[in-house]
C-alpha cells in the first residue's frame, strides 16, 4: 500500500525525471484512490483526467474518486471528453444522503458586516467561522476576542505548522470538555480536521467548500436536533471579498444557490460543477503554458497532439508547466516556541549558521514545521525593514530567511507582516 498525495501522484506522472518516472510501474494493475477528487485544480483538469482515463484503459488500473461532492467529470454528467463507464460505488446515493443528513444550510440573503457577524459567534457557546483570506481571519478573530477573550481562538497559515498542531490539540479539548469555543479560520480547518460544531457560518465560496465547512457541523451526529450552517457575504467595503482566485467559485456557488433550495443536495452539487467548468471553458481546463517565448504553446494536452506525429514530445517543458499547487508564496522560519518545551528555532539558525553546506539538509527539514509561507513582496517588506534575514544568503541565496523581529509573531493569530516594524511596548522598554 502506498500512501502519497494528489501532489506527488501527478507530478510524478508528468514529470521527465528518472527519479519520479521509475516508481511509475508500480501503479500498473492497482487501484488508485483519490481522496477528495474535487480539489484537482481547474487549470490542469483535463490532463489529469487524461492520465486516469490511460491508466485504467492501457494499465489496467482501477481509479476510484473518493469525495463528498463528487464532480462532474463524467460524460454523463455533460462533461465534454469526461470520462466514461464510471460506476457509483455506494449503494442509493439519494437515500443516503436522506439517512445521513445531520446539518440545515441556511444562506444570509444581506450581506453581513464584520460586526454583525462577530455579534452571532458571539451568541453561540460553541462556533466555527470560516472566511477566505487569512486577513480576515486576524480582523475578525481580534473583535471577537477584543469582546470575549476567553474562547476565542484562530486557525490560518499564518500560523507555522508546528503552532497549528498544538491549536488543534487544545481546540479538540475545549471542545469536548464543553467549554467556551469561537474559532476563526480559513478554509484549512475544511479537511482532515474532525472537529464537531453545533453551528458554523462559512463566507461565500463554492459549494464543494461550503459542503466541507457543514461536515465540522454536528459531525459526530450526537446533537438532539440538526447542526446548523449558515452562508453569509460581506459587504463590499469591509474589503473581506473573496480573493480573486476564488471569485469565480464563490460567484458559482451564489448563483446555484439561488436556483436550489438545498445546498448540498446531489442535483444541487452536480448544478454548481457543471456551471463551473462551463464558465471556465476547455481553454481554462488545460492552461498552463508549455514552453516560453514565440514556441510556447497553451495547454499540456495540446502540446502532445501537436508533436505526436514525430514522436518529439517536449517532456522536460511538459513537466516544468505541470503544476497541482503553483503558488507563489514563499517561506519565512518564525520563532515559535510550544509551551513547555525547548526552544528549537535559535538551536536550529545557529546550527545552520555554522554547519558545511552537506549537512544542512538535515536542519532544512527540521525547520519545516517553523516555516509560514507569505507573499514574496510581504518577505521582501520584512527584509527591508530589517525585520528579518537572510540566513548565509551569499551561499544559500534566500532559501532560509529567518524573522528577526520577534514581535511580528504572535501566540494567537501568527505572523502579521502588515507594519515590520511594529514592536511591542514592553519590548520597547530599555
């Protein structure tokens, strides 16, 4: 058995290294299982589905989309050049869905201003809130915790992965001794988190977002009545809208939404995909650009048409173009310490200050949970401001940029790179 990610299993199918393309054999004759198949980004759809479909049709492998909110990608769902002879493996979705029902999805018609929503978390002993951007996360979390510290808690990227962990651990505690909860997050609370609210409010986003938002609803279904969901909007001048990468699905799923009465609904779910990739076109499923300069060409499936004739395919171009995850963020080592523990970070910097360059690997990937990816115009901010440093920069580059003003990172929201030079009073005392 081998567990890996979406990441690794299409990269790997795509790329041009020895390395990536010698464990390949081993999917030939397997079953294939994709947890959460509706995540695979809208840019590179239709090359993904290529590789499943020649898989199952020439290696004899069994593919099986694992997902609340299945997608339709099937030609009978109307997805032009989907796939086909795709069988539902559970028995009676329908009925299913009727039995297992545990939550009420109840859209806010106006939208709702930062204060009007902090006022009903506010109300609720126990309650999830998740927005789209990290920033509004930070805003919203700080009024909430400026009116009731004790509860109020934030989960984002903001935060590095290590602060995360230790998050959860105490939210799930709080949770289940029934104490006071009012959590803030972004959408990274969606999966692989088992937490089990009595009542969430989720910002507009798409459907497949909003159905994993209501799966942290009375996940466990032990409440005597239904969990409640609620979808609400902000107003344009509280400057909380989705980001542009996520507009599209947010206006999708707002659209849907006014045509059907249950948002989760199987009809309703098939509705918001089958409207998603219409809007988005066959250009936009399969638009990374392969190549550079006047030779590129758009799209990964056009690329190999075009060269199949001679057999010439631009494997390298391919692999450099296909990407599941092109973000464009990039890291910053902050200095968290978990409570009752050793500090690792300065251990860590001062190892790496000093040791050969054939030995850092080792401290790299000990530093990996320390890490909160920003914008690299924010890193460039921090630099400039002296905020933080480039760790042996002349030979490293800014592979390890360390922040050297503590105060940026605080114990309940992370890192805020707004004003660099912020200092906290009583550190500004001599």
């Amino acid at each position: 058995m081998v567990v890996t990610t979406a990441v690794q299993f299409f990269e790997s199918l795509f790329s041009n290294r020895p390395s990536a393309c010698r464990k390949l054999h081993a999917i030939a004759g397997s079953v294939v299982i994709l947890d959460e198949a509706q995540t695979l980004p809208l840019k590179v759809l239709r090359p993904c589905l290529e590789a499943l479909r020649e898989l199952a049709r020439g290696y004899r492998s069994s593919v099986v989309l694992c997902t609340a909110t299945q997608p339709a990608v099937t030609v009978e769902a109307g997805f032009k050049g989907g796939l086909e002879a795709v069988r539902e493996l559970a028995p009676n979705p329908p009925d299913l869905y009727r039995r297992l029902k545990r939550v009420t999805v109840t859209p806010i018609a106006e939208p709702l201003s930062d204060e009007a929503l902090a006022d009903r978390l506010l109300a609720e002993p126990q309650a999830l809130c998740i927005v789209n951007s990290r920033r509004h996360a930070r805003d919203l979390h700080r009024r909430i915790a400026a009116a009731a510290p004790d509860g109020a808690r934030h989960l984002s990227t903001s935060l590095c992965a290590r602060h995360r962990r230790a998050e959860l651990a105490a939210i799930r505690r709080d949770i289940e001794d029934r104490k006071t909860v009012r959590l803030v997050s972004t959408s990274l609370v969606e999966a692989g988190v088992d937490f089990s609210f009595p009542a969430v409010y989720r910002a507009m986003a798409g459907l497949d977002s909003i159905a994993q938002a209501a799966g942290r609803c009375n996940r466990n279904g032990d409440l005597p009545e239904l969990g409640r969901v609620f979808v609400f909007d902000s107003p344009e001048e509280d400057g909380h809208r989705p980001p542009a990468e996520l507009a599209l699905f947010a206006r999708t799923g707002a659209g849907v939404l006014r045509a059907h009465d249950d948002p989760l609904a199987l009809d309703t779910l098939r509705a918001y995909f089958q409207q998603l990739y219409w809007l988005r076109g066959d250009g936009d499923l399969d638009a990374a650009t392969v190549g550079e300069g006047p030779d590129a060409i758009p799209g990964i499936l056009t690329a190999l048409c075009r060269h199949r004739s001679k057999h010439d395919f631009p494997f390298a171009d391919i692999a450099k173009a296909f990407r599941i995850i092109d973000s464009p963020l990039v890291p910053v080592i902050v200095p968290y310490r978990p409570a009752g523990e050793p500090d690792a970070v300065p251990r860590l910097l001062d190892a790496l200050r000093h040791a050969p360059v054939a030995k850092t690997g080792g401290i790299a990937r000990a530093l990996q949970p320390y890490l909160v990816q920003i914008p690299r115009s924010a890193r460039a901010g921090l630099l400039k401001a002296k905020a933080a440093e480039c760790v042996r920069g002349d030979e490293f580059g800014d592979q390890f940029v360390a922040l050297v003003n503590d105060d940026l990172y605080h114990r309940d929201v992370g890192l805020d790179w707004d004003d660099p030079t912020f200092r906290r009073f009583e550190t500004s005392i001599f």
